[in-house]
C-alpha cells in the first residue's frame, strides 16, 4: 500500500504533500527549490512506497488555465517521464494559496512564520491532497 503525493508547483518553490499509507491523513511534507524537487522525489520514491502523484492544476477562476499552467504541465510531464510506472493525476488548485493563508491564520502561528512563504506552500500542496482525496477516496 503506498503514499500519495501531492505537489503544488511554483517557478521557484514548490509544495509537496503526502498521505499516510492507509490513505487517511494528508500532511504537509516539505517545501523546496523547484529545481530541487525532481532529486527529491526520487530520493523519497527510493525510500517509501508512492502510488501516484497529484499535481496541482492552476486555473484561474474561471476555468482558465492559470499563466503558470504550461510550466505546471510541463513539470507533470517530466513526472511521468521520471516514474512511468507512477500514475501523475491533476488536481484544480484554484484558491488554495488563499485557503493555506486562512488556515495558518486561524492555526494561532504567530505573524513573523505566517509570511513564511514555504509554509503557504506547503500548505496549499496539503490542500491539494485533501481535495483529491476527497474526490477519490475519502467519499468513495
């Protein structure tokens, strides 16, 4: 049984999230330099067990791809490319940048860390999972 992975990719940091193994909890994992994050996942894809990732799909609230989308879309591909035994599924990430801000606020964390701007992207990429998990396995 393995982890899912989130990821909410930025052109200079990104988010990543993951579930527990039993698929229950969604936790925010860590937050790196974008061009860092391909090592990464294949450092922790050597040491757990990840059943598929999720990568945010940045709309703009209309429906429209995002001005980030191409690069987003292009991070996926290289995904797959990296794991092609790994399924890669596309999450709308619409407004989670502003729900990880809401949800630190409301965590009591004192206002120096809540403009850590890691912090928002970690966050968002928990956000991200939550909303995939919802859809596809929590309400099943």
């Amino acid at each position: 049984m393995g982890r899912i992975l989130a990821i909410d990719f930025g052109l200079k940091r990104t988010g990543i999230a993951v579930t527990d193994p039993l698929k229950i909890i969604a936790s925010g994992l860590t937050t790196l330099p974008t061009a860092e994050v391909p090592a990464f996942l294949i450092k922790y894809c050597a040491e757990e067990t990840v059943e598929c990732f999720v990568v945010g799909l940045p709309l703009h609230p209309d429906g429209n791809p995002a001005q980030i989308a191409p690069q987003a879309d292009d991070f996926a591909a290289q995904l797959r490319k990296l794991f092609p035994e790994t399924p890669v599924k596309r999450q709308d990430e619409r407004y989670t940048s502003n729900d990880a801000k809401r949800v630190i606020l409301a965590s009591g964390i004192k206002k120096q860390k809540r403009r850590d701007k890691a912090l928002v992207d970690k966050v968002a990429a928990a956000l991200i999972l939550e909303q995939y998990m919802q859809e596809h396995y929590w309400n099943g």
